[in-house]
C-alpha cells in the first residue's frame, strides 16, 4: 500500500522567513493534493498536483511536483503567522483518481513573530 | 455556496451508546468520503458513498460502524456501542465527480469524546 513520509514533521520559523515542507510517496503518484488543517477545524484545500513536473502558486505558496512523481514539495515565501498550521499531503494510489486518499502524518507549522 | 457541513461538531457519549454523525456534502457533489484522525495519528479513510451506494469500505472496521448516503438526506456514520479508542475526530469530504483532478473537499469534522 501506499505511504507518505512528510518532512519535517514540525517547523518554527522567523516571520517573513521562506520554508519548504516535503512529501515523499512510496509509489508514483497520480495525484498530489496539499490541505492546510488548523487545530480543531477541518482540512482547507490548497493545490493539487498531476503531471510530472507540474508546479503550481496560489498567493506566497509554490507546490511542485517531480518528474518521477514521487516526490512533492510546498514552499512559503515570506512567511506570515496566518500560514500558521498543519500541512498535510495527499495522495490518490490510483490512476483512476480520487478514492480513498492517503495522508501524510502532517507538518506543524509555526510563526514566531 | 455552503461547503461540506458536519453535525455535530462535537459529541459526547458514554460507552456503549450509540454515535451517529452526519455529513452533508458540498452542493452539487454526489461523492461522499469518511476519514478518522485518532489522537496524535493521521487522517485515514474508512469509507466512499455515492447516492444509495457504497463503493469502498476498506478502510471501515468491521464491526459496529456502518455508513449510508441516503437518496435524499445526508450521509450518516454511525458507531454502534461505542468504546474509549473511537474517540477521535470523523471528518467527511465531498467531491464533484470521481477520477483524477477531482479534489475532496473537507468538512469541519466531528469530535467525538467517549466518557
């Protein structure tokens, strides 16, 4: 079965400092979904990732993929204490898409001021 | 454009009662998905409904839990007597269609404490 190793598993950085969070999968990855979870509150969708690769920006986060697919990264630019929480990355096993999903442990994230 | 509601938010129980949670999925979604986050552990899937159907249980232990997504009406998980390790949080996500592209988009979740 599939697994995610996320790294690291906890991060405290400066405010304004860039950071970089990375996801590896045991198998190739069909499709890559970064969610962002603060505590006591559900999963908000951020991007989702495809094609070998693929690199996509939403505000001051970048997700990449790798050309293996096996291998996604999320990066901050110019961190502010509301990118505060934890990321979690997805993944479908599937080439058919979209089942079950299966999760990295999460990163927590914190911005010291 | 309400997204995924869950209800309650937080449920509280004594052992052996019964828990049911309820999940209604985003407006124009007919796929509904069920994961458990167990303290200090990650989210897993247990569960994926379509309308009146249930096409993955994998996940679902094989006793006491049962899950439905009725014609009309939310979906329900449902624990059946109830002990200390199901505390934990059940949150329920939707998605449009099924294949790749499609993203599972996340309710709030319900806490569900055992006494």
């Amino acid at each position: 079965s599939q697994e995610l190793e996320q790294s690291p598993q906890s991060l405290i950085v400066q405010e304004g400092k860039n950071l970089t969070i990375n996801c590896t999968s045991s198998k190739t990855l069909y499709g890559l979904y970064w969610y962002k979870q603060k505590y006591g509150e559900g999963l908000i969708f951020l991007m989702m990732l495809q094609k070998g690769g693929e690199e996509k920006s939403h505000e001051k986060i970048t997700a990449k993929l790798d050309e293996k697919k096996q291998q996604s990264s999320l990066h901050i630019t110019a961190s502010q204490p509301s990118h505060a929480g934890i990321y979690l990355c997805g993944a479908d096993g599937q080439i058919q898409g979209a089942q079950k999903l299966v999760f990295g442990q999460g990163t927590r994230l914190t911005i010291n001021p | 454009n309400a997204g995924v509601m869950q209800n309650p938010r937080h449920l509280v129980r004594r052992r052996g009662q019964e828990a049911r949670l309820r999940c209604s999925p985003m407006k124009g979604h007919s796929h509904v998905y069920w994961y458990r986050q167990l303290p200090e552990e990650g989210l897993k899937f247990m569960v994926y409904l379509q309308k009146e159907n249930i096409i993955d249980e994998s996940g679902m232990p094989k006793e006491r839990f049962s899950a439905e997504f009725p014609k009309e009406g939310p979906s329900i998980l449902r624990i059946q007597q109830v002990v200390r390790g199901d505390s934990a949080a059940y949150f329920c996500a939707s998605s449009q269609n099924q294949g790749l592209g499609q993203p599972q988009h996340f309710g709030d979740g319900t806490r569900l404490s055992i006494l």
